[in-house]
C-alpha cells in the first residue's frame, strides 16, 4: 500500500502484541541532547584526521548537506558519553527544496529521503529504547506554521497591513501540503509577511517568506496536525507495515497560537 496521503487513511488502532516505550524518568530529569538531523552525522564510516594545528572546518552550504537518521544511530554511544539521556530530533518529515533544518514542512506523513526512510526512524528510536539506561527520542512538533506552500496572487510578496486577510492565490505543487486536509485556505491566516520592527516574535505573528502561520482551531488545523504526529509514534504505515515508538513529542509553539 501507498504512504498516506490523508488523515483518514491512518489506523491508530494499538499493534496486537506490540509493547511500547515506558520511562521510568521524570521529564526533568532528562539531559536532552538536540541536533539538526542534516547537520549531525551521515552514516559513513572515517577516521579523523590528525594534524597539530586545528582544522580549518567545511563551510557548508544554505542547503541540504548530507545527514542521515542512521548517522544519529550509529552515534548514539556518543550521545549517551555526553551524559545525555534523551535525544531531539529536528523535524524528519517531508521539506520543501533547501529546507535542511526540517521546518519548512509540506508532507507530515512521511520522512524526507534527505534523512533516510522510516526504517531508518524506527531503527533509530528502537535503538536508543533498548539502552540500558534507555534513551528518550523527541519528534518535533510545529503545530504553528507549515511550510511554503502557497503563495498570494501573482507570486507577489504581501506584507502585513491593518489585520487585513489577503486571498490564497495558489498551491506550490499539486499533491503538496499532505495530509490533503491541510490544503484548504480557511486554515491560514493569510495576513501577509512579518513587518514588526520588533522581529519573528512579537506582534504580530503571521508569515515569515518561506513559512505559512496555521490557524489553530480544534477541530481543524491542530487535529490534523496532531493526528499527522500521532501516526508517527502509534499507527501502522501501509508502505512498511511497522510502528514507531517514539518516546515523546515537542510541541512548545503554543505561545505563538491564537
């Protein structure tokens, strides 16, 4: 069977036999480790160089530069010599082009093939379950905006102006975002670019130029965002037939909802 492409096709009915990840920790005894996923590791084998002066360093591109989740995998003993007990991920789902960080989302169902596939993911958090201490994996969750995937009429530009709401002119890519609930104009604010001298986070928050502020309604935009995520941690994927655990999920944008 296909990845999903909507809400509707995801089962979050429990895996006969399956038991999932129980922390005995308290949250705030955790040491969390967070990386960027592109930035990390990508899961090739080498040995440092050694020389006596100190390297100069790789400059690295305004795009995607090679991590994989399998890099993470492999480096778990590394993490846990650190003293961390839990790790967090930067966002793994579908990106739209040169979106290395992970927060310009345009798929929630799958992972982004810059990073791996889901087996990578599974393996990865299955993984650092089975430690001993166990180790914590946090998916990151953005409940608050998506990715760019509409733009205003003409392509133009639109800057904040007097809370006035604009029209969506039109959809990026034809089968993007997904889940398909998301493309529905109602769910954006459509107030234009961030314009306050104060920056990204004071009044008011509506749009960046590469990302799209959600309105955050019950029954609408956080239900399918939350619904997207809960596949991630408990229901079965038709294109691989598995589950993942995950032990947790990051979700501290509230202060940015309405």
């Amino acid at each position: 069977m296909a990845t999903p492409t909507s809400i509707r096709e995801i089962d979050l009915a429990p895996i006969s036999g399956k038991s999932y990840f129980e922390a005995f920790r308290e949250w705030r005894e955790e040491f969390i480790y967070f990386l960027l996923v592109d930035r990390f590791h990508d899961g090739e084998s080498r040995a440092p160089v050694r020389q006596a002066a100190r390297a100069p360093g790789i400059a690295t591109p305004d795009d995607f530069y090679g991590g994989k989740i399998k890099g993470i995998t492999r480096n778990l003993d590394y993490i846990a010599g650190l003293g961390c007990t839990a790790i967090w991920l930067s966002p793994v789902f579908g990106n739209n082009p040169g979106a290395y960080h992970g927060y310009n989302i345009n798929n929630y169902l799958d992972v982004d093939p810059h990073f791996g596939t889901k087996q990578d993911l599974i393996d990865l958090v299955e993984a650092a379950h089975r430690r001993d201490p166990p180790m914590r994996v946090v998916l990151d969750v953005v409940i608050n905006h998506s990715g760019d995937n509409w733009a205003y009429p003409g392509d133009f530009p639109y800057g904040y102006f007097e809370d006035r709401q604009f029209p969506l002119g039109f959809w990026r890519q034809d089968d993007r975002p997904i889940p398909v609930e998301l493309r529905n104009d109602s769910l954006y604010h459509r107030r234009g670019a961030i314009s306050s001298p104060g920056g990204y986070d004071t009044y008011p928050k509506t749009s960046t130029a590469t990302l799209r502020r959600s309105r955050t309604m019950p029954t609408t935009t956080t239900r399918v965002c939350f619904m997207a995520r809960r596949c991630w941690s408990r229901t079965t994927y038709p294109a691989t037939g598995v589950r993942i655990a995950s032990s947790s999920m990051r979700a501290c944008t509230g202060k940015a909802m309405p």
